[in-house]
C-alpha cells in the first residue's frame, strides 16, 4: 500500500479496490502531529517531584504510554489547573513522523515548582517488588488517552513512598490536530 493511499484512511481506496482503516495514532504519525517524550527522575524516600504539562491556545491529547520504576512504591496524580511556577527544563518532544518538521505546541517540563491545588483527575501506583517493574492501566499508564484543555496547565505528581531512593522513567505521547 503506498504512502499516499494510507493518507486517504478510513474510507474506499479504489486503487487497491479495498476498504482502508487506520487507527488515529498512525494517522496522526502520518500527518506529522503525534510525539513522543520521556523523563526519568531519581526521588528521595517520601519526596515528590513534578511533570509539568501546559497546552497553548490548541487543545492536545495526552497519554502516558509506560511507567518503570525500581521503587519499593511509587504514587502517581494527575492535577487538572493547580496553581503552580513554570517550569525552566524543557523535556524534547520528538516526532513520531521522523521525515516531518513539525514541532509540538505543548510544553512539558519536568521542573515545576510551588505546586498545589487543581483538580485530581487521575492516580495510580507503581511498585510493589524488587527490580524495575513496568505498569499498564489508565490515563497515567497507557490505555485511556485525556484531550488537555487549551490553555491549561497540568502536572503529574510523582511520590517515593518508598523507604529509598528510587529511580522512575516516564515515556508518554501528544496528539495535536
């Protein structure tokens, strides 16, 4: 199937006289508006540290797609509009469309500070055993996508609540129209 078929998903292609479905993942990888980015944080026992998501004027679909850790126990929020001072460090979005030079609106950083309030949408814990430990589950873990609001902040909340150090790698997506 050629590149220029698979642009005209979901409908009839009648150079190959089928049907073509895709999902909307791969059409928006297609279509250069889908990235990727990750961040790994080494938490102190019973500290937290913060992911800072923040959309511009565009709304944004958003989805953690894995979580590993070697934590003992690991607390994840998701915080809809908390009151919060920007992050500084930019986490790089890559694009998922490597021959596309398109770049993501949103900002993720993964230094955000003076954070609290907004609205818990989310939580999920990680953790449990000895060794790195990878999770799969709802919007904080890779099966239930959340369209962000446009001009909005969010931030995901990582707690060690553990009894040591620990070391914890976030990979998610962004899926802009």
């Amino acid at each position: 199937m050629s590149t220029a078929t698979i642009k005209t998903a979901n409908g009839y292609d009648k150079t190959q006289n089928a049907f073509v479905f895709l999902d909307l993942l791969m059409k928006h990888c297609l279509d250069g508006n889908a990235y990727h980015g990750y961040v790994k944080y080494t938490i102190d026992a019973e500290a937290t540290v913060h992911l800072q998501i923040k959309t511009d004027s565009t709304a944004a679909c958003f989805m953690v797609d894995s979580v590993v850790t070697d934590g003992d126990k690991m607390t994840l929020k998701m915080y809809e509009n908390p009151t919060i001072t920007d992050g500084t460090s930019a986490v790089i979005l890559i694009n998922r469309n490597r021959a596309s030079s398109n770049t993501s609106s949103v900002g993720v950083y993964s230094d955000p500070s003076d954070v609290s309030g907004g609205t818990q949408i989310d939580e999920f814990y990680v953790g449990g055993s000895v060794g790195f430990k990878a999770v799969g589950g709802d919007i904080l873990t890779g099966q239930k996508p959340i369209m962000l609001k446009a001009d909005e902040d969010y931030v995901i909340s990582i707690t060690n609540d553990g009894s040591a150090s620990s070391t914890i790698l976030i990979r998610f997506s962004v899926i802009e129209e």
